[in-house]
C-alpha cells in the first residue's frame, strides 16, 4: 500500500527514505518562494600547525558566494586552559548513560580533543559577541557540496519556526537508519532528529539564542567529554530542537583528511 505522496509530481512510495531521497533530490529548488540574498557566516574551528588543511578550506571557502568566514585560531592543544573540564567517572557515566544503551568506558580527554572542544565553544562565544542570529560553524575537513550557499539558503528558509540547531552534514542513514530516531515529515528538505542528536560536529547551523544556553552550561558545569558527545549531553539537557536533511544527500561531507586528534 502506497504510504508517501509527492506534491510535486505523480512520484509515490512505500518507503521512506526512497519518498525522502525523491524531493530532496529532484524538488530542492521548488522549496524557494524568494530571493537567496542571505550573507552566510562561517566559523572555522582549525587547529593552527595543520598548514594543508588551512589551505584546503581556504580554497573551499573562497570558491562560495556570500559569505564572512572568521577562523577560531585559539586554543590549540598546546594552550588548554583545563578550567573548562570536570573529567570524572560520575560525570561521563552520567552523560553517557542518559543517551546511550552500550556502554562507553571512561578514559581522559586528549589534548587534542580538549582543544576541539574548547575551539567550539570560542566560535560560539564569538557569535555571540558579534550578535549574529545564527551562524555555521564547520571544522577544517568540510568539503562543500555544489551550489551550497545557495541550497543552505533555501533550507534555512524553510526551517522549523522552532529550530535550535541544523546540520549539514547530515543524513537520514548516518548510524543507520532507525524510523524512532526522527520525527518523520513528507515534502520537507529537513526533519526533526531524537536525541542523541548529533552527527558529529563537522558543521552545524545554530542559533544564538541556542549557542548562549550552551555557553553557559559549558561554563557552569564543564566539559567532560568528547565535543560530539558533549553536544549530545547538552542537546538533550537543554531540550535543543534539532534538525537533519530529509535525505541521503548531505550539503557538507568530510574531505577524509587523516585525523588530528590523535595528534
């Protein structure tokens, strides 16, 4: 029995993610009732030794239109400031157990993921200050998908009134596809992800009023674990509405460049 109808052609389904796969892929455009004159700002979490990947993402960022980017330079993993950590074994059993059924043992942050952290928490601090309503935040592997800024528009357009965080890098089968893990949504370029929420913290678009509840639980209460699964925590404590493409088809995809936190 057909379940999923498409508004804007005779395409129907019984399955999801076909239906889902359809108007992302060939109904994008049809979704914009405006202009797509939004100036886009990008913060760049980079650590400052990696001189490849400051070159990469140079490249990437000045082949897009429309767009003020600032690199978060501070911070490296020769200059933490350990203030802004609680690494226990209460703290991460706690986190951990609240949004995961397997187990993950607790072990002590890196250097280097400290710095991941404390790069993220800089870009938003710095959003911040700058009083920016919104702002995308991306590490320095993003590889940008054609016609981002553009699709980017459209989606922030079309996004929920209640929307705390979007993530471009996203995907309706990243971890797998489980329907429990959304809120299902037909037509729609986005869709409402359960917690835990994140799909790593490659890039994601977030609001400032979001990114002020999650500065000041950073500066509260610390962070104990990896930035990805503290962004998890935090969601989830602060009740953050998130959303994820309604598709297979991410906007952003990492460049596979060898990882830095093991360095």
């Amino acid at each position: 029995m057909v379940k999923y109808y498409c508004k804007f052609c005779s395409f129907r389904s019984v399955r999801y993610l076909r239906f889902a796969d359809h108007v992302f892929n060939n109904h994008f455009f049809k979704f914009s009732n405006s202009d797509l004159n939004l100036k886009i700002n990008i913060f760049v979490c980079h650590y400052t030794k990696l001189i490849e990947r400051e070159k990469y993402i140079l490249n990437e960022l000045n082949n897009l239109k429309n767009i003020n980017y600032k690199f978060i330079n501070e911070f490296d993993k020769e200059v933490i400031d350990n203030n802004f950590f609680n690494c226990n074994k209460k703290e991460w059993d706690k986190k951990i157990n609240n949004l995961y059924s397997h187990k993950c043992n607790f072990r002590l942050l890196k250097e280097s993921e400290k710095s991941l952290g404390l790069k993220h928490y800089e870009a938003l601090k710095n959003m911040i200050d700058m009083n920016l309503e919104y702002v995308l935040i991306i590490e320095d592997d993003c590889k940008f998908e054609k016609d981002f800024i553009n699709r980017l528009s459209i989606i922030i357009k079309n996004l929920p009134n209640d929307w705390d965080v979007y993530i471009p890098n996203s995907y309706l089968e990243l971890f797998g596809y489980n329907e429990k893990r959304f809120i299902k949504d037909t037509n729609k370029l986005v869709v409402k992800r359960n917690n835990p929420s994140t799909a790593y913290t490659l890039s994601y678009l977030i609001k400032k009023e979001a990114a002020m509840k999650i500065v000041n639980e950073i500066e509260k209460n610390k962070i104990t674990l990896p930035i990805d699964f503290e962004y998890n925590w935090l969601f989830y404590k602060l009740n953050l509405n998130v959303y994820w493409n309604n598709s297979n088809t991410p906007l952003i995809r990492d460049a596979n460049f060898e990882s830095s936190i093991g360095h």
